[in-house]
C-alpha cells in the first residue's frame, strides 16, 4: 500500500464548558485519507465531524484543543507544528469549502479578490496569471458569465453560485486535500445537484484527495468513495461507500439508513360522521400577500404570494412543498392570521375569518394552531415546559392549578415524554424533545387543524422519522386535520393526502398521495422531485443534465 | 443603486434636521418652566410698574410662547442670538472669541486622543486576553468609571503638585511662545483626551472583537492568512461604521468634558460663559450655547452615520 | 428519538474575587447610606478644627475642611445625598424606559415611531448641558434633582429596552403567543420581560454611575446640591482650594465617588454567571 496523503492518529479532542470543565469531543479517532480518494465524514449535529475535518488544517474552533494524538500531512504533523508553519500549509497543500459559502465571503470585497487572496498569501503566481486561472475554475464548475462574475461583490450572487465561488477559493491553490464542510446543507435540492455535479467533475479531473462532512447519507453516496460513519465523537463503521449502504453492519449506520425509507403512508381512518360530507374544515381562495407598503395596483412592495388556492378536509393532511422564498412558510403566516392577506379569503368550518389575529374570536383562534420549524425560538427560553404548556389551557379552556396540572402531565404522555420533564426549562431540552413540547403547545388548546412549518426540517434524520411517527399517531386519536409545509418530498409523501407545490409564491401544481412522484405534470414539480438524491451510487451520473435551471 | 445611497444619505441628513428641531423645542420649552416673571427677575423687585411693562413689550413677552418660539429659531437660523439678560449685550459678542478658545482646546485633543484611541483599540482586540489588553481594559474601566473632575483633579495632583511641572491654572490670553502654549493646553488636553480615548478604545475595542467573530474571518485564517492579515485586511473594513460612531460619540464626550474642565483650569471658553450664565440665570445665553453644543454633536453623529452609511458594502455596485 | 438523561443539568454560582470585593463596596456604601450618618463623631456643619484643611489625626479621621470641618462626618452624611437621589433617579429612568421600550417595541408602527424620535433628539442632548439648562430655568432643590436626573437618563433606558424587546419580538415564541390571541400587556410582562431582565438589571447598575457620575458633575459646578447639604461632589467643589497641598479634604471625597462607581462597573462586569454546564 502507497503512504497515505493523510492521516489522523489516535486524536482526542477537549472543548472547555461555560464553567471551565473539559470534556472530550473527540475520542480517539483515527483514519487515512489516500491520494485522490474523497472520504466522508456522515454523523449527526454534535458528532464531532467537522471538528475531526478541521483538525486536518490544524485547527481547532475557539474553546477547543487537540488533547492527543496526531494529524499527519504529507508525513508531517499538524500538531506539533508551529502557527507560523501551519499557516503556510493553509491554503496551498490543504484548503477548505465551508457551510455557508454566504457567510465566509467577507461582503467588504469583490469575489475575484477573495478567491485569488490565497495566491497573494503565499505568493504562488502573477496577479494576471490567478486571474485567468480563476475564470479558468470558474468555467469548470459551471458557473455563469465566468469571465466577470468575479467582479461582483458576495450580496450580489445567488448561494449556489457563492458554493461554487468558495469551491474556487479553495482549490486555486492546487491543494492536495480539500475539505467540504457540508457545502449543499444550505442549498434547496435543485441547486444542491448543480453543485454537487460542479464538485464532482472538478475533484475528479484533477485527481484531488477530499473529506466531505456532511449528514445526509445520500448526497455522499454521490460524491464519496468511503465513508466513515461518526458518532459522539467515536467512529462507528467504515468502509467503501457501496459496502457501508448495501450491509452496513453497525446499528447506528443501519438506523441512519432506515430513516431514508420512511413508513408508507396510510390514509387516516376517517371518523364516521364525516364520511357522508365531505366539508372542508379550511378552505383559501385567492390569498395575495406580502410585506412592505401598498403600491398602485393595490399590491404590497414585495409581493410574496399570488393567487394561492388550497383546502383541507377534516381528517386530512394538505402538505404545501415548495423551495425557499417560494411563500411556503408565509402562507402559513396569513392563515394564522400573523401577516394579513391584502386579497383573498381564509374559511374555518365554511366561516370567514377576519385576516388578522386582533378581529378573530377566541374560539375561531383556538380552533387552528401554529407550529414553528425551530424549536429553539418557538419556546420561551424563559419559562418551563409546564408554563409553556399551561399557558393556552388557561387562556382558551380556563384551567388552573390541579386540573391544569393534569393536563399538562396527559399532554407530555400524548408526545411521549416523560412527565418529569415539566420542570425543565427549553435549553435543557434536546431537539427532539423541544420540538415534542412546541407541538403538545398546539395540543393543548384541542384544535381541529394543526399548521406545521417545516416543523421536521432542523432535526437530525432518526429524530425527525419519530416526530413523523407521532404526528401520524396523533392524529389518528384526535381527529386533527394538518396542513404540513416542507421542502422536503419524502417528509410530505409519507403524511399527506394531497400536496400542492408552489413555487414564487404561486401554485404549480395539485397532486395526490398516490401521483408522488411520478405522477407530477408541470416541469418544475419534475425538476423539484427528480432532485431528491436517492441511497445509490449511480444517481446523481444517471441524471440528465437539467435544462432551463442553470444558475439557482 | 447610486440613487439608494443618495437616497439613504439624504434621510439621514433629514433625520437630523428633525431631531434639532424637537431639541430646540425642548430647550426654549426651558424658558416656560422658569418659575416667576423673568422681567421681575431682571429688574429686580424695585422695579417700576411701568418699567416692567415696558421691559415685557421689549421683549415680546405678551405675545404666546409659539409665537416666540417662532421668533427665536428664526433669529437663531439668521445668526441673531438675542440679547444676554445679565449684561445686556447681544449675546453673539459674548460668544464670539470663545467659541474659538474652545474649538482649538477640542481641535488639539481630537488631533491627539482619536490616533491614541484607534490605535490602542485595535490592538488590544488583536491581543485579546494578553496581559497588555488586561492592564488597558483595566485602566479604561477605571477612568470611565469616574467623574471628570476627577481626573482633572488627579492631573492637577500629580503634574502642578507633586512633579510641579506644569501650572494648575491656563489662561489662554497671554501665550507668547510655544512653550507657553504647551503649558497653558496641557492640563485641559491631557484631562480630556483621557475621558474621550477611554471610550473610544473601549469601541473601538469591541466593534473589532465583533468583526473578528464573523465566518469570513475563520474563513481567511483557514486561507492562511496571517493574524495581522486577517485584523487589517479582513475585520477592519467591516467595523469602519461601528468605529465611526464610536470616535464620534467619544467626542461627544468632549462637550460634556469642556464643561468641568474649562470650570477647573479657568479656561476662557464657551463651556465656561454657559457654567457663569447658569449662576446669573441668564437664559438667552444658556440657550444659545446649549443650540452651539447640540449642533456640534449631532454634526459628529450625522457624519458618523453618513460614513457608516458610506462604508456599507452591500450598498455598492 | 434520541435519549438524553433525565437528570437535571447541574447549576452552579460562580463570583470571581474581584466581584465579591466590588460586591462588599456597593454594600457598604449602601449600609453608610442607611445608617452612617448616625455613626458620625461630629455633627457635619460643626466647626471643629481652628487650622482649615487639616491633615488626618486621630481626632479626625480624614482630616478638615476649608471651614475647619471634620470630613468623616461630612462624607458620611454626603453618601445619603449621592447614593440616595442617584438611586431614587435611577430607578424612575429605568422604569419608565424600559416599560415604554418594550410597549413601542410590541405595538410597533406610529407609537413606536414618534416615541422613539422624541426620545431620541431628548437622548442627542448632552446630559451635562440638559442638566445645566435645566437647573438655570428651574433650580437644584432635591426633588427637581432627581426628576431631572430620571428625565436625562431614561430615552437611553428606553432605547436600550426597545433594542433588546425588538430582537426578542422577532421570534418564533411571540409569534405563538399573537397567534394564539394574547393582548399587549401579556406579551410584554410574560413573554420579553423575562427574557431581558439580566441584560436591563446590567443596564439598572451602568445608568446609576452615570447619575452618580452626573449628579457629582453638576454639584461639582455648584449647581447640584446646594448648601447647607453636601453631596460627594459639593464636598470635592468646597475644597477645591485645597488641592495645591493635596489637603485629605479634597482627596477623601474623590476616593469615595471613585469606590463606589468604579466597584458597580466591575461588579457588573463580574456579576456571578449562572452556570449551566452542558454535559
């Protein structure tokens, strides 16, 4: 065997807490990376994948240290290393590829400037000669008008563009080693392909060695020849990519995979009564919204929706998909009354609703609940679960002290989590568990219809699968009605009944369980569906080549 | 986009306007909360029935406070500063000399705290945590955490008492030669260039820090770029804004350090003249100078804005 | 779903040294505020030495003042004038700013609008001119000392409230509660409230020193306190002449203004942080 281009040995990484205590991060991994070969690095939020990726440029995040252990490049260790030296290697023989290409661009200076900086840095070549060489990278990984796209400051081009400009940056150095630190996390699915594509032809030509961290086991399966599979710091499983998704033999690796197959979806068992009549509990017609002031034609400045259309039967899930700034999620806001529509109609139960919150009645509020993708702020962090929960028992049913009590405590069984989690404030919640909680919030004023907005999409894939699993129980014993806004297919297709795609605030198109997705007509709804990676090595080549979406 | 910045230049400059407007509200509204006439004030108690009715007429005291309003900032507009209650001149004369006196004290404290300032801030948020930072922060926290006076008084202590090299006293009208100059400025410079720089590196110091903490920082470190590099180069242009309104609220502090230390060392300024006219109740003059002293700080604040405003990257094209 | 113990996270209270020294200053001024004046060993307007700025004897503890007065008591009975109006102002500046910075941030459009311009162009006055102008229209009694004080110091108290409601207002948990129909007066004392009480009660503590700082300012120029009482600062102004021989008289004064607001800062800066480690 060839001596490996790099080589992590034994390495035990320390973070300090708030209180100064040290605790390992980092348990004694070790792993090679060979000339030429893209390892992935998949694991969960907090498996410690981008710190282990960091390490490989010698550096730790503020409050970290390396504790132990060894990081070899080209024969040479990182850690003993001085600052000085280590610099010299940043950039030239290892280069990285960050998370949100948005935020690491510095907004003060064009584009050209920041992906040529690292030649300045270390003095590789001529101003000229960088120049031409970036147009040069720019080309190959399709980036639109590459001879002057460079000219453009960051707040002018659009995230996937800016991906594949920090991808640029990074390999202007001609490294030996490239780290991707989840680069199409941010990105919505139809330019996540593009960028993934642009990554793979260029890492391929130039027979460049990668890490690619990322938590979506598809999207390496694409790109990666081996994974490692990451979990509290420790590996789990490694192997090729095609041994770890055909027989992964690690529990952990096999739950990962299990959450790709989401459980078939199973109409709800209608309540009797309602069999007869078909009534819709919600029904929306011709909502145009916005933000910003009115304008002549009697449109707000930025118009976010136009003319959209929907209705939910009681008993039933509606799922909205649709990518960001398609309106998805103001939708959500005007029928919760949270943004007035300037047009168009919301009907709760065949009565019209005033369009904001201050001129609906109580009952008419209570009747229809919110929740929110992100936990985090959808939970006062400074007030405990039972409060959180207390509070809309008091204010729509009038509850107090032991009754309330009790309710609360059946509340927390319906979402599975233990009762003695009431005293606990947000922030001592896990994700999961906050998300529980934001959702027995809704629970508790016993609504007829629920609004989940992207109430899934911050969780790590097990987590999220359980949450899907609940609802779908939750539903089958009170009769809810959900409407379940999501960018994400799988999500949508395993809960709803019919689901409406829309996108630039307009509907594209309405389809039923059974038509996802291949039974979608419009070309955008083709594009959004055929852009889902799937668990196959094969996928992302056996695409054609998307016409009429070049530059998202 | 051109047009946008203009645009957002313009309502600020706007913004301004309005703000003077509602503070020269507030400090003729000054006026209405005196207690009693001001004629009897003027006049005395002696004074005749007649002269107090002519003394009001002068003053168009009958006429209502909106109208007067009116009539005072259009005068103010126009140069004209009303006549001092005190020694019946206008009070323009009394300002005239004075006003430069204290210019040229704030001109040479700028001129040698701002540079001081910048530099000190920046460097101690470059090295953060170092012993250098922590004996400067220290000492910065001490000094905003006193009165001016007292500052002023430790300078008087240490340099007039103890080492005897400077007077305690400045009287800026019989400099003759540098050296006179040097003495004469010195104790009102140090003192105040002491209150405003502190404020200044402290943001200065903190607006770094903040740039310092943004992706594209990290970003330029794992380019490997050096830790003077990524200050210069990358955190100092994206803090120009917070910098400029952290110079130009520091030097606001300079109008309320002229105050004390104009008192202590006797200096002939504005400053001075307003704290006299205080005591003789001579309320033409306190407004005036109040008007001057609201002026120049909302001048440095607008600025400051317009150069954050500026300085915007995500305005330009 | 991912399992997490059920144990609680352990909580801990942590104050550096220099917090709790700064700490015990605050309180001790605090406590000679109270009751120092009774401890005194001679009545402050006393005339109790024929030299005037002695220096420190066993007799008087920090020496006389300009009239041959004994500074210990003088300064004991100053701390009621200096902590007392400092504290009564902040306190209204504080109140009144935070409860308007939160209700303009929760109504929002007009109301928030003019209140925050008025209180802004109040705010663009320097606090020592505002003071100044005011005392020449209106007088130093000790009532208008301490309206004037709360006056000058609340557009920041509101302004910084305001900032610290507007981020809040923006999340999701608000966005529930309207949704759920709550009214105003629940929003702002349920929902922000808590949520900046650490970063108001910090802002409580750096506006006390600026009164403090203000309020000896302006007695310093002979327009605070006016005699036969003496603040901090009146004491500093009344023996000014006496700083050509650095006479106790002058520094004694200065000494407690500086303990004292120097000790808030620092006890702000190290205020015990609740420790929550993450496991």
């Amino acid at each position: 065997m060839t001596k490996p281009l790099a080589e992590i040995q034994d390495l035990y990484v320390e973070a300090r807490t708030d209180s100064g205590r040290k605790v390992e991060i980092i348990k004694g991994v070790s792993f090679t990376i060979q000339e030429g070969e893209i390892v992935a690095l998949i694991g969960e939020s907090g498996s410690g994948k981008t710190t282990i990726a960091l390490t490989l440029m010698g550096y730790t995040r503020s409050g970290c240290s390396i504790a132990k252990g060894k990081v070899l490049l080209g024969g040479e260790d990182l850690v003993a290393m001085s600052e000085r030296d280590r610099q010299k290697l940043r950039g030239t023989d290892v280069a990285y590829v960050p998370q949100s290409a948005a935020a690491a661009f510095n907004p003060s200076y064009r584009l050209i400037d920041q992906v040529v900086e690292v030649v300045g840095i270390h003095k590789l070549m001529s101003k000229n000669e960088a120049r031409l060489k970036a147009i040069e990278l720019f080309r190959a990984l399709a980036l639109p008008d590459p001879e002057h796209i460079g000219d453009r400051y960051p707040h002018q081009v659009s995230g996937g563009q800016l991906q594949r400009l920090a991808a640029a940056m990074a390999l202007i150095g001609d490294p030996q080693l490239v780290i991707f630190d989840e680069p199409t996390t941010a990105l919505d699915v139809t330019t996540q392909i593009e960028v993934l594509r642009a990554f793979k032809s260029v890492m391929r030509k130039r027979k460049m060695a990668g890490v690619y961290v990322s938590h979506d086991l598809a999207v390496v399966a694409q790109i990666a020849d081996r994974i490692i599979v990451l979990k509290g710091g420790e590996i789990q499983e490694e192997g090729s990519t095609q041994r770890i998704l055909d027989s992964a033999q690690h529990p952990y690796t096999q739950e990962l995979l299990a959450a790709f197959q989401p459980a078939p979806f199973v109409p709800p068992q209608l309540v009797e009564t309602e069999v007869s009549i078909r009534r819709p509990v919600l029904e929306v017609t011709g909502i145009y919204a916005g933000y910003g002031p009115l304008q002549a034609d009697g449109l707000p400045l930025k118009t976010v929706l136009r003319n959209v259309s929907c209705k939910l039967e009681r008993g039933r899930n509606l799922g909205v998909i649709g990518e960001s700034g398609s309106g998805k999620s103001t939708l959500a806001r005007v029928i919760g009354g949270l943004l007035p529509a300037v047009r168009g109609h919301v009907q709760l139960n065949g009565r019209e609703l005033d369009p904001r919150v201050s001129g609906r009645s109580k009952e008419e509020l209570r009747r229809m609940q919110i929740v929110f993708q992100l936990a985090d702020t959808a939970l006062n962090p400074a007030r405990s679960v039972a409060d959180i929960l207390g509070r809309p028992l008091a204010f729509y049913h009038g509850q107090k002290g032991a009754e309330q009590e009790a309710r609360v405590n059946e509340l927390l069984d319906m979402v599975r989590l233990p009762r003695a989690l009431r005293h606990r404030m947000p922030n001592e919640l896990s994700g999961g568990q906050k998300q529980r909680v934001n959702f027995a919030r809704a629970l508790a004023a016993k609504p007829d219809i629920i609004l989940c907005d992207e109430i899934t999409s911050a969780l790590d894939t097990v987590v999220a699968a359980a949450i899907i699993d609940l609802l779908k129980d939750l539903q089958q014993e009170l009769g809810l009605s959900y409407v379940f806004i999501s960018h994400d297919l799988a999500t949508v297709q395993s809960i709803c009944d019919e689901v409406m795609v829309v996108q630039h605030g307009e509907t594209v198109e309405l389809l039923t369980n059974d038509q996802l997705p291949d039974g979608a007509r419009h070309p955008y709804s083709k594009l959004l569906f055929s852009s889902v990676p799937k668990l196959d090595t094969g996928w992302l080549d056996s695409l054609p080549a998307h016409p009429g979406n070049p530059d998202r | 986009m051109p047009g946008q910045i203009t645009l957002l230049v313009l309502g600020r400059l706007g913004v301004t306007l309005l703000t003077l407007l509602i503070v020269s509200f507030v400090v003729f509204g000054a006026t209405l909360l005196l207690p009693g006439d001001v004629v009897e004030i003027l006049l005395g108690q002696a004074a005749t029935p007649e002269a107090v009715a002519g003394l009001r007429e002068a003053m168009n005291l009958d006429s209502p406070a909106i109208v007067r309003y009116v009539q005072w900032l259009f005068g103010l507009i126009q140069g004209d500063f009303g006549m001092s209650y005190a020694n019946n001149m206008p009070v323009a004369d009394m300002i005239g000399g004075r006003l430069a006196n204290t210019l040229r004290l704030a001109a040479v404290t700028t001129a040698i705290a701002v540079p001081l300032a910048l530099f000190l801030g920046i460097t101690t948020a470059m090295f953060r945590g170092s012993l250098y930072d922590r004996i400067v922060t220290t000492l910065i926290v001490s000094i905003i955490s006193v009165p001016e006076f007292l500052i002023a008084t430790l300078a008087v202590l240490v340099f007039a008492v103890w080492l005897r090299w400077l007077p305690a006293l400045s009287l800026a009208n019989d400099v003759n030669s540098f050296g006179q100059l040097l003495k004469v400025f010195a104790m009102p410079v140090i003192t105040l260039s002491c209150v405003i720089s502190a404020q200044m590196i402290r943001m200065t110091r903190a607006a770094v820090i903040e740039a310092l903490k943004m992706p594209y920082v990290e970003m330029a470190l794992l380019k490997g770029a050096s830790r003077t590099r990524i200050v210069l180069h990358h955190a100092l242009p994206n803090a120009i804004g917070p910098i400029a309104n952290a110079v130009a609220l520091s030097l606001s502090y300079l109008l309320g350090g002229v105050i004390i230390v104009e008192t202590i060392f006797n200096y002939p300024g504005i400053a001075k003249l307003m704290v006299d006219a205080v005591s003789t109740r001579d309320l033409p003059l306190i407004q005036s100078c109040a008007m001057i002293f609201c002026f120049g700080f909302l001048l440095l604040i607008t600025i400051a804005d317009v150069i954050a405003i500026l300085s915007n990257p995500r305005l330009r094209r | 779903m991912n399992q997490t113990p059920l144990l609680s996270p352990r909580f801990g209270l942590r104050m550096n040294a220099v917090g709790i020294l700064s700490g015990l200053i605050v309180l001790f001024w605090i406590l000679v505020a109270f009751v120092g004046p009774s401890f005194a060993p001679h009545a402050p307007g006393d005339i109790v030495d024929f030299d005037f700025f002695g220096p420190i004897s066993s007799e008087l503890w920090l020496g006389s003042d300009y009239l041959g007065r004994d500074i210990f008591s003088r300064i004991l009975l100053g701390t009621r004038y200096t902590v007392g109006i400092s504290f009564a102002a902040v306190c209204i500046a504080c109140f009144s700013g935070v409860v308007l910075g939160m209700t303009a941030a929760v109504i929002g459009g007009w109301f928030d609008m003019v209140l925050s311009r008025v209180l802004d162009a109040l705010n663009s006055i320097p606090s020592k001119l505002f003071g100044l102008v005011m005392v020449a229209a209106i007088g130093s009694s000790i009532p208008v000392l301490i309206v004037l004080l709360a006056v000058i110091y609340t557009p920041g108290s509101y302004r910084f409230a305001r900032a610290l409601a507007v981020n809040c207002n923006t999340l999701d948990f608000i966005s529930v509660a309207r949704a759920r129909g709550e009214k105003t007066i629940y929003l702002i004392s349920q929902e922000i409230l808590p949520n900046i009480t650490g970063p108001v009660l910090a802002d409580f503590g750096l506006r006390f020193v600026f009164i403090v700082l203000l309020l000896s300012g302006l007695s310093f120029l002979g327009l605070g306190v006016q005699p036969p009482n003496a603040d901090w600062g009146s004491l500093v102004k009344e023996n000014i002449g006496g700083l050509a021989f650095a006479a106790p008289a002058v520094i004694a004064p200065c000494v407690a203004i500086a303990s004292l607001t120097i000790s808030v800062n620092l006890l702000i800066d190290n205020l015990p942080v609740k420790i929550r480690d993450r496991a």
